[in-house]
C-alpha cells in the first residue's frame, strides 16, 4: 500500500534516527494491520520514522526507529535480544548514493512495496524521494521485516532488517 502522508518532513537527516524495544504505540501517520501465521502484526508510519507492534499468543514486541527527542543514541549497526521466549534481531545500514542513483533507488522500493500485499509505504509532500517504506513476511516460522527510511537532500537511504521469533533448535548428531 502506497500512501502520500499528510505531514511535514519532520526527520532531517539519516543521524537523527534511533532505536528502541518495547516502546508503547505512538501516533501513526498510516497503519496496516496483517495476520501472519498466528501473529498480528500492525506496520506504523510515524512520519520519517517506523514502528512494528506484535502480539503472537502471550507475547508482544514492539520496535521503534525515529527521532527520539532526549535520545542522542545513533541507530544500532546491530542488535540481538530475547524478548520472552523470541529471539530479536536487528540490523540497519546507511547508504550513500548519487543523485541519480538516489532517484532510481527510490522508485525500485516504492514500486516493490506498494504492490506487496505486506509493504506499507508513505512518501512526503513536495518530494516523491523522501518516504518511508516496510515490508513484513512470515518464512519458517520467524517474522521478519524491512524497513527503508529516505533522506534525499542528503543522498541517504537507511536500511532496516529485523527477524523475530523462537530459538531454533539444533539438531545433536
């Protein structure tokens, strides 16, 4: 699903993000709402930001990536976590590119997502480069998402990846 926000652009540059666990639901700009397998999941568009809440059973997740007023953490490269039974993991690259480059790159993900039954994506009045998109799937039992934040005045793309879900087992030989 593809949306154009009704908001400012807010978040001003790729440093200014942060992440958070366990955070409660903050106002959302769009939601889509999916079922996974047994887990809800809600996607939330925060203006420039993102917020994923889970609840599978008795257990809940909740991650956040934005600008955090009082926060001067940087985002993480990477995270790993238990939350509960889950395993949580993170991991969030910067990307530099041309101009052009930065233009294509754009369209590629907006394309990808707005036409996924599980991509929700949002872009900004007065620049169809500025947006933010994700895209959820459940794949062996594990729910992951994606998640890219745009920063085109400065020719950044932040790039998210997140898997939840329970410890896999080795087998003993």
């Amino acid at each position: 699903m593809l949306t154009t926000l009704k908001t400012a652009y807010t978040d001003t540059r790729a440093a200014d993000l942060a992440w958070c666990l366990g955070k409660e639901p903050l106002p959302a700009l769009a939601v889509l709402d999916l079922q996974l397998g047994p887990a809800h999941v809600q996607l939330r568009l925060l203006g420039a930001s993102h917020q994923v809440l889970i609840e599978e059973d008795t257990s809940s997740c909740s991650e956040t990536v934005a600008c955090m007023p009082g926060s001067s953490t940087p985002l993480p490269l990477g995270v790993a976590e238990r939350i509960g039974d889950w395993e949580y993991e993170f991991a969030a690259r910067v990307e530099t590119l041309s101009r052009g480059s930065f233009a294509g790159r754009a369209q590629e993900l907006l394309a990808l997502v707005a036409e996924h039954p599980h991509g929700l994506a949002g872009t900004f009045p007065g620049s169809p480069h500025a947006f933010t998109a994700m895209l959820a799937q459940r794949h062996e039992g594990q729910l992951r998402w994606r998640t890219w934040h745009a920063y085109p005045q400065e020719g950044r793309l932040v790039a998210t990846r997140t898997h939840v879900g329970t410890r896999r087992l080795s087998a003993v030989t």
